[in-house]
C-alpha cells in the first residue's frame, strides 16, 4: 500500500488549521497546503478508491452511515488515537499492515508511518478509541489487533 503512494503524499505538511469543513480547504482543496490527521487520512483513502465522509474525529466515531465499527483492523481502515477514551479531538490514521499506522501529526510535521507501541509511548495518544472502516471498503489481507483500551507502554 505504502509503495502506492506518489511522492507528494510524502511531503505534506502538518497545518492543523487544515480539516474537513474548514473554509482552508473549501479556498484550497487537496493537500498542496498542508492538511491536518483528518485530511490527510481521508486523502489517502480517496487515492485508493474509497470516499470516507468529511467528518472530524468525534463525528466520525458516530457515524454509522459512510463507516463502521470494526474490531479488526485491515489495510485502509481509519484508526483513532487520544490521550482519554473520548472521540472529540481524536488523532485519526491510516491502518497499513502488521500493527503499523499512516498519519500526519504536528510532532512529526510529515507523514510518517509508527507502531502501535509508538502511539502508546505518547500520552496524546496512548488510548486506542478504535477502528472505522468505510462502508463497502476493500481489504484483502486483514492483520489482527484487539482495540479498546489504554495501548501497553504508557
């Protein structure tokens, strides 16, 4: 999956003014200008053929009409990080395979790809809220990993 990306996926910004909804975006579509975990993720999927809804964290945690539930993750599946078990103002990343994340967070300031251990060594996001899949995504190899409580290491 990861090898699929073109180059400028690689080099975007972190710019948290950037998020689904905000005028940033509505004057600037695409992620030229930066994006904030939220876009970027969303981004992604796009690029591989899904349409995740333009939700923030918490909304999308909710919705039950593009995205579902799910208690395994596979690839392109959308994984929320916080630093309590609430959804409002959730890190929100890219499943890739094997226990490792996509995403784009202000400490690193480009997209980078952690271990689950490396969001738990991090108390912003040491809670695992959980996992969202989009509605009728594709995923042909499903790695495991149980969700839903305080990731080990914090």
């Amino acid at each position: 999956m990861l090898r699929q990306l073109p180059p400028v996926f690689w080099t975007v910004p972190y710019v948290g003014s950037r998020f689904p909804g905000s005028s940033a975006v509505a004057d600037r579509p695409g992620l030229e200008a930066g994006a904030n975990c939220q876009l970027f993720a969303y981004e992604v999927l796009r690029h591989f053929g899904l349409t995740p809804p333009d939700l923030r964290s918490s909304e999308l945690w909710a919705d039950t009409e593009s995205t579902t539930r799910v208690a395994v993750a596979r690839p392109l599946d959308l994984v929320l990080f916080n630093a309590d078990d609430e959804a409002y103002g959730a890190h929100v990343g890219v499943w890739v395979d094997g226990g490792r994340v996509l995403h784009l967070c202000a400490e690193v300031g480009r997209p980078v790809v952690w271990e689950m251990g490396e969001f738990a060594a991090r108390r912003r996001y040491r809670v695992l809220i959980g996992i969202k899949r989009v509605v009728g995504s594709p995923h042909p190899h499903p790695p495991r990993y149980p969700h839903g409580e305080v990731l080990p290491g914090l």
